[in-house]
C-alpha cells in the first residue's frame, strides 16, 4: 500500500538526500489555486540544498511516497481528499480513499520508507518514529506547553535551531525556553549519528523560529476571537486547526499566511541542509 515515486526509490537505493513533506498543508493549510504553487516551490526549496523532495499523501488506497505533478494537482483540487492522521491511514486506505497526511502520518509514513529528515511548518502532532521533524516549533493556536509537555512523556527529542526560545509557529518566542539548542546542519546530523549509535529511539523535533513573526498583539486578538468562533460553530477534533488557520488568513489580512509559507519555506530548505549532511 505504500508506493515510493522511482525518483525518490532511487535516491534511498543510492544512500541520497531525502526529504519528506507533508500534504494536510496543500489540501487543508493553504488556499486554492495558491496551494499546488506553494507546493512546488515547497518541493523547489528541498532540491535548491541538494536533496529530494517526497510529498507524501494517500491516493485512490495507495500511500503515494513522492508525488508526480498530476498527482500533486489532485491533492490540491479535488474535495475528496480528506486530512488523515496515523490512526486514519489503515482505515482510508482499505476503503480506497484519498487523505492527504498529517504530521504525525507523515513521520510513520517516511520512517517505514527509510526517510529521516521531515520538514512541515508547526507540531499539531509528532509520531515516535526515529525521523528528524524540522517545524517552526507548535502551531501558537494550540497548547504549546501541553504539547511540549506530551513529547517529553514520548520520549521525542527537542532543539531550537539558532535559538534558546522554543518558537510558536507564527511567533518565533512561544514563550518557552527550548530544551536544546542546535546551531547548524552538521549540528543536527551529529546528534542524529550520536542517536542512532546509542540505540536512542524517538523522533528528534528541530524547531526552527519564523525570521519575522505575526505582531503578537494582532495575534492574540484574532486566536481569542477565532477560539470563540469554533466553539460556537461547534467545531471539533480535526477541523478545528484548519478551521483556525482560514480565520488567521482572513482576519490578518494575508499576513498569516505570507508567514505561513515563509516558515514553511524556510523549513524545507533546513530540512533538505540537514538531510545533505546526515548522508
């Protein structure tokens, strides 16, 4: 069920660079038709640092590992893909459904293809597989010290990258110190080397802060009235991210989602710099 493009086969064959990247951002993240060419530059700022792109996303009862440019487009614009986390890929994927991933599914998904390096833009969720998830920290519209506090308990490593302040997705201070500190590509591969060699398992969350945030004034505002809004709409579980998102999009007037795909961006460039020096 699970099916790597020959481009991305090759690359894990030959011991090359590889980078997954998660698809709930370009179906469920970003606005169409915006969100295939936010894709592709996605995918563009991977190779610029020598590695391959694999954008991972359930098609039709296949898990697709690396997307063709057809396959992209249908994530991006067709309404019967689904946001799908671990816990929903066996079951969409025996109903022959299409989802795209989220984090947690793509870390699951890229480790049993033999992929390490991950990049996506906040934590919503990080599975425990060995891989290397490269995020501008947690999304600042959910509880970050909560969710800091559940990596702990499973075991999953965290750094902020060039900083000692674990960044908040559209912020780059959420308010809580990092635990670790990683200054640079050849910095995050040893301690993924260091890992491996002492049978240490667990992800590794290299949390790489936004280089112009969201004004927090702005941003507490529109999280207070977005929170307020899906209560009374009754949104809950899964759509309440995405829910979220589409508030900050409207109510900032872009400007969440110009910093949206900056980090985005910017953490698939690190992510594929990481990926180069943990050959």
């Amino acid at each position: 069920m699970i099916e790597a493009a020959d481009e991305v086969a090759a690359a894990l064959a030959g011991g090359g660079a590889v980078v997954a990247l998660e698809s709930t951002i370009i179906a469920h993240g970003l606005p169409r038709p915006d969100n295939a060419r936010i894709a592709r530059e996605i995918e563009a700022a991977v190779r610029e640092q020598g590695a391959v792109p694999a954008t991972i996303a359930l098609l039709d009862g296949t898990v697709r590992v690396g997307l063709s440019d057809a396959q992209l487009d249908a994530v991006a614009s067709r309404d019967d893909v689904t946001k799908l986390s671990a816990r929903d890929l066996p079951l969409a994927a025996a109903r022959g459904a299409s989802g795209a991933t989220t984090v947690a599914a793509t870390a699951h998904v890229a480790a049993r293809a033999g992929i390490r390096v991950f990049a996506t833009g906040g934590l919503g969720g990080v599975h425990r597989e060995a891989i290397c998830v490269v995020c501008s920290g947690v999304k600042s519209i959910l509880d970050v010290p909560a969710t800091l506090e559940r990596l702990e308990t499973l075991g999953v490593g965290v750094a902020g990258y060039g900083t000692d302040r674990f960044p908040g997705f559209y912020l780059a201070d959420s308010g809580h110190p990092a635990p670790w500190r990683l200054d640079s590509p050849a910095e995050v591969a040893a301690a993924l080397r260091a890992r491996d060699e002492l049978g240490v398992d667990g992800a590794l969350v290299v949390a790489n802060p936004l280089d112009e945030q969201l004004d927090p004034e702005l941003h507490e505002r529109v999280l207070g009235e977005a929170l307020a809004a899906a209560g009374a709409q009754g949104i809950r579980g899964r759509d309440v991210t995405p829910f979220l998102l589409a508030r900050f999009h409207e109510q900032t007037g872009g400007a969440s989602l110009r910093a949206n795909v900056r980090l985005v961006l910017r953490n698939a460039a690190l992510a594929g710099q990481i990926a180069v020096a943990a050959r």
